[in-house]
C-alpha cells in the first residue's frame, strides 16, 4: 500500500469524523476497477487546458494492486469520474512548484491535486469520501511519496496536519461540494432522475440520511432547510406534500421524493426540475455543509505560510456568501464604525485579496465542461508575518 490509509490512533480514535477503514478502501478499489468507467476524450481535451500539456501519460489500471483483477480493461479515464474546474485558474493563484506543500481539503478525483502534482509540489490530500479516496489514490500513485491522503471531513483538516507533523503549508485548496461521480452514481442517492436510496452522505460510514431527515424531521424544521440552504421559495407547499405522504408511506428512494415535489410543484416548461433546490437543500442538511464552511474558514489563515495562498472554489450563493465574507474580514486592515471616535485596527488582518470579484469559467471551459458553470473561484494571500 504505497499511501498511508490509517491515521494516527489517537486522531481517529478521538475525532468521530476521520474514519479509515481498509476493507472499505479495498472493497470500493475493487468496485472501481470492475465496474469500469465511463470514457471521455481526455486527450482532447488535454490540449484545450494547456496547463495539463505536461502532465505524464495516462496511467493505465494496475493489475495486482488493492483488489485488481488481473484483466488490463478498462483504460482509466480520469476525467470521467471529475472534471477539475478553473484548472489554469487554481494553478495561476497557487503557484505550485517543487518543494512547495499543499493542502487540497477536497480531493475527489484528484484532478486539481494531480495539477499540483504534475508542477513538482507535494499534496497532502484530504476527502470524507473513501470511495473517492480509493479511485485518487490508485490515480495518483505515480507520484509517491509526494502525494498523501487521509479520509476526513475537512473541518478536521488542522488535526491531520498536526498529525503529520506539519505546521503550515503553501497553499490550501477547497473545491466546495459533491464531485461529478457522486451526483451520477445513483446508489449514492444525490439525483433527483436517478433511481436510488434516499442516503447523500458524502461519508457513508457516518450520520444520517436524506430518507432520516425526511422522514422523522419536525415539519419546522424542514421548512427551514429548505428555505436556508436551498432558498426555495415553496418550502412550506413542499413540505406539507412530504408531511402528508410520509403519513402513509415513508420515503425510501430519491425518485419517490422528486415525484412528491413534482406533484405540488409542476414544471410548467422550466428547464430546472422543481425538486433542484430541495435536494440542495437536503444535501447541505445532510452533511451539514454550512457549518462545516464556517468552521473550516475559521482555521484556514493559520495554517498558511507568509506568502502562502488559497484558492476556494463554491457553486452556489450559500458557499460563495461565507467565503467571500472570511477573505474579507482577513484582508481588511481598518475596521470603523460610526460610534468609534476613530477607525481601529482589524485583529483578523492577515491576508492580501487577489481576487476582487470571484473568477469564473471561460467559454472555452463551459464548452468541455458545462459543470463549471456556477464555479466561483476566490484566492487571497498570507501576509509577510511583520504585517
Ligand atoms: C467538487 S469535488 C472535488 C473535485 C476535485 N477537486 C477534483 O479535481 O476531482 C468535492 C469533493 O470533496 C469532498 N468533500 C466535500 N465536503 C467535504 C468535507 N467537508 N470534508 C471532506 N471532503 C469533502 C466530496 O466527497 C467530493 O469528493
């Protein structure tokens, strides 16, 4: 096993939301591998990145590894589990180059951690996934020892970096959200057009279900998931719906509950499917993404070098509102108030913005990978120390 898949006793014994387990890691390798992949072209679309020109050959499926089957099938398509976003953007503001660490907090296919990789730096790579994890680790073993992993929720992510013993890195990458392959794969339960279990863990070894929720929340309480995370509008039309079939008959299937939804709030020729926002809003619940964000932009200027830079990545309002708040606080070097005699000096101010207004996919993007389409990109830089 080239990377390490434990984490130090005392990390995982004490901190509910690191969980390794190596029968999972081999279990869901091996689902991988026999299952297969969708193909894509890659290799026309590597061309149109640019920044990948360098990377090295694609690596094939190794035969012999954590629960390979011998057979050589299928080629490994990378992009076909995740497509990075802005991938010239993320290399722009983070700069990798040898001898440099990174902290990418949202692994998932390892697309922007191979990035990083590819330009000579070391990753240390955090997901709450371990079938993501399974599917990286086997994509990225090419680059030995410089790429590591761990399974953690990355609200955990200073614990795992005390762990390994490092004090600050480079950089930090948070790619917001599910990956393309969790969306798709129905069993994960994410698709309100896919046929699947209630479930959206991101961690499946952790916490309650989308079907929990739905089933046995207060009614309240639902009405305010949906208006706070999803911001829609006939939440408490929607909720009565559920109220009222869950009477009768708990949900089990995400296509049970997109129907219900439909069935109160009909299409009427809309391109988005009436139950878009309810899922949303049931996928930030379930894994409880909001405090999650907060907690994690609370931690993240300590652990970056001088100079050092992140990079955040969100897909909708509700991410982007928090990042952007947090890298205003921290690049703001005057606070003033109406009732101080004179402005006083922020506490938080540690970070130089380099991103004004949050950068965004390019046309060409939008064209290979049309999921790029809401990526917000936000970077800011750590302050010389004296600052
Ligand atoms: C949008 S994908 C990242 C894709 C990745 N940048 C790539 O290039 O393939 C988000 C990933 O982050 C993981 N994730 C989301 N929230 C997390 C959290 N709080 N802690 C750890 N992993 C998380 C998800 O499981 C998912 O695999």
């Amino acid at each position: 096993m080239p990377y390490p898949v434990t984490l130090p006793a005392p990390l995982w014994r004490t901190n509910p939301g690191v969980q390794v387990s190596l029968a999972a890691w081999g279990r869901s390798a091996l689902r991988g591998l026999v299952g297969g992949l969708n193909r894509w072209p890659l290799e026309a679309a590597m061309p149109a990145m640019g920044v990948l020109a360098s990377m090295p050959a694609l690596p094939q499926w190794e035969s012999g590894g954590a629960g390979a089957s011998r057979s050589p099938e299928p080629v490994f398509d990378p992009l076909a589990y995740h497509a990075p976003v802005l991938p010239e953007e993320v290399l722009h503001f983070l700069q990798p180059s040898p001898g440099k660490l990174f902290l990418d907090c949202t692994l998932g296919g390892g697309g922007h951690s191979e990035l990083l990789l590819a330009a000579g730096a070391e990753v240390i790579a955090l997901d709450q996934d371990s079938e993501a994890l399974a599917h990286a680790r086997l994509r990225l073993q090419q680059y030995g020892s410089r790429f590591r992993s761990y399974q953690s929720n990355f609200r955990y992510f200073p614990h795992v970096l005390e762990e390994a013993g490092i004090s600050a890195v480079d950089g930090i990458l948070a790619d917001f959200g599910v990956s393309s392959h969790q969306l798709d794969d129905a069993p994960r339960g994410f698709s309100f057009i896919r046929e699947g279990p209630l479930d959206m863990r991101m961690n499946r070894e952790d916490g309650q279900t989308a079907a929990d929720l739905v089933n046995h929340a207060e009614p309240g309480e639902l009405v305010r998931i949906l208006r706070e995370y999803g911001e829609e509008r006939q939440a408490p039309r929607i909720v009565r719906a559920i109220v009222k079939r869950r009477e009768q008959r708990l949900f089990e299937t995400t296509l049970d509950l997109a129907q219900v939804i439909e069935s109160v709030i009909p299409r009427h020729g809309k391109k988005t499917h009436p139950a878009t926002l309810t899922f949303q809003a049931l996928r930030l619940a379930v894994n409880d993404e909001m405090t999650v964000l907060d907690e994690f932009l609370a931690q993240v200027p300590r652990w970056v070098k001088p100079g050092g830079r992140v990079a955040l990545i969100s897909f909708h309002s509700g991410e982007d509102r928090p990042v952007k708040q947090a890298l205003a606080r921290y690049s703001t070097e005057w606070l003033d108030r109406p009732e101080w005699p004179e402005p006083r000096r922020n506490p938080d101010f540690c970070m130089r913005l380099l991103t004004r207004k949050p950068v965004e996919a390019t046309e060409a993007e939008l064209k290979r990978n049309p999921r790029a389409r809401s990526a917000k990109l936000r970077a800011a830089e750590r302050l010389p120390q004296s600052a």
